[in-house]
C-alpha cells in the first residue's frame, strides 16, 4: 500500500499484475479500466530487491 500511495492522489484498487525481472527487481501493474469513480490510470511500480519484497536472505 505505500507505494501505491506515494503520489499522493488516486489510490488504486488493485494490483493487475507482478513479476520478478531478470536482475531480481520485483515490478507491480494496476490497470484500472476507467469505470465510474475511477481514473482509468495504469502505475508500473518497481518496488525493491526480490530479497526486500518478499524477506528473503
């Protein structure tokens, strides 16, 4: 939830997608489809090291 709330304005519903790319960076996708009360935006996120994300040593 922090990084989804980091920009300080739309706070999105879900996360759509996430995945751990090659070098071990851990990326999350929203795509909110622009229905009633939303904004439609899609966020790509990187968030932390593999290890970070999901507390491994």
């Amino acid at each position: 939830m922090p990084a989804l709330r980091a920009t300080d304005g739309w706070t999105q519903e879900k996360l759509e997608g996430l995945t751990v790319a090659g070098g071990g960076e851990v990326y999350a996708i929203t795509d909110n489809d622009g229905v009633q009360d939303a904004t439609g935006e899609t966020v790509l996120m990187r968030l932390d090291s593999s290890r970070k994300v999901f507390g491994r040593n």
